[in-house]
C-alpha cells in the first residue's frame, strides 16, 4: 500500500496542547499550515467506538492519572503564557466530543474548516464556554455565516457519523496516540514541541522557503473567564 505523501496534522478541539500547536502553527508558520491536511481526533462514544470496530480500527484509551492531570494545568498554563495567552479553563461535564468534531466535518464541507477550527478554540480557551453544547455550536455556526442546524445537530447526522468513524479510522491506520501529532511520510512528530521539527521535515520535502509570519494576526489581550477543567481520559492534555 503506498503511504499518503500529504502531511497531516491531528488536532482535538478538547485538547489545550492541540490548541497551542494551532496558535504556532498558524501565526508562526502559515506556509506548512496551508499545506497540512487536517484531521480530527477526539474520543469516541459508544456509537461512534462501535461503528469504528465495525471498520477494523480502535481507539487508542489511556486513563490519564491525577498527578498527569495536575501537571497538564500547571504546563497549559505556563506555555500559554509564553505565548501572551491566557486559557480560561472550561468545565466538562458528561461531554460528547462528536458534536464539536463532527460540526468540524460539516464547517470543512462549506471551506471553512480552518476558520471553524480558530472560532472553536477561542470559545473554548479563551471564553471558557462547552463546545460540546449544540447550542454552542449554532453560536459559531452563526458567526461564520453557515446554517445551525448542520452543525449544531451534526452529531445526530447518520452521515457524518459515518464520515466521522473514517476520521478515527485514519487515526488508527495512522498510528496517533495522542494530540498534537503530525505526519510526514514515514515521520511522525508527537506533541506541540515537536513542531518545529515537523515544519522543517515539510519543508526539507518541498523544497519551499520558509513564508513570513502571519504579524497581523497578533494575539489579543485575553482575561480568563471563571473556570476550571474536570479531566478527561486519554492518553493526551
């Protein structure tokens, strides 16, 4: 079987270190990022896990310790702030990661993937609000012009369900244990730190010189909102 030559970059909407290597990615580096395919990943629920096993994969679950979960607030923290970010931390309670993730697949129909992507990250991060509640959802829907309805019940679209379990299929065939991940080729890079490397892997392959940051995309003066974060299972923050 011949390998997909395009990188890739897996991203979860739920991760903070997913939404950090989304913050570098763009404003630091714009030329990989419009070369990447980008792939979701979250963690299944029962119907999602069942239609995934029906097509061969699974997913890879690993329960996340309490000394794990205590580390990832205080490094979010700390590497947020390096970046003149502040994350209002938001609480999950019973979340379903099919509706954030799935509205993903339906924003990236209509081109506006990326965009989707940014808004989520902000409402989430930056605002603090649950971005597995349809109602959040129609409120991005909204503000980049597209129909509610399709995204805001995008989890309860028999279709998009099943495109959803060929997402987590490619995580599968792919091998990604955790998020950030990045593929290039044969290359694999795991983790916001490992960016750089993959960059400069993308690049070594394409022979294209590096683009100028994105400067007008500054970052703005973010104030957390009140907060916190219940944890989640998974082999990634």
């Amino acid at each position: 079987m011949r390998r997909d030559s395009t990188p890739r970059f897996y991203f979860s909407l739920r991760s903070p270190y997913s939404w950090l290597a989304h913050h570098d990615l763009v404003h630091h580096y714009p030329d990989v990022a419009a070369q990447v395919e980008w792939r979701p990943f979250w963690e299944p629920d029962p119907a999602s896990r069942e239609l995934l096993r029906e097509a061969g994969g699974e997913f890879p679950y690993v329960a996340m310790s309490r000394a794990k979960h205590l580390y990832i607030l205080q490094d979010v923290r700390r590497l947020a702030r390096e970046r003149g970010l502040e994350a209002a931390w938001p609480i999950d309670r019973d979340p379903c990661w099919e509706v954030p993730h799935l509205a993903y697949l339906a924003a990236a129909d209509a081109g506006l993937g990326e965009e989707f992507v940014a808004l989520v990250h902000r409402v989430r991060w930056n605002e603090g609000r649950d971005i597995c509640d349809p109602a959040t959802i129609a409120a991005v829907a909204t503000e980049l012009g597209l129909g509610q309805d399709r995204l805001a019940k995008a989890s309860t679209d028999p279709e998009l369900r099943e495109r959803g379990a060929g997402a987590l299929l490619a995580v599968h065939r792919d091998g990604v244990f955790g998020v950030p991940f990045f593929v290039n080729g044969f290359e694999k890079f795991w983790g916001v730190d490992r960016l750089p490397a993959f960059v400069e892997s993308v690049r070594a392959r394409t022979g294209a010189a590096p683009a100028r940051p994105d400067t007008a995309a500054a970052s703005p003066d973010l104030t957390p909102a009140p907060g916190g974060d219940q944890g989640h299972a998974g082999g990634c923050g």
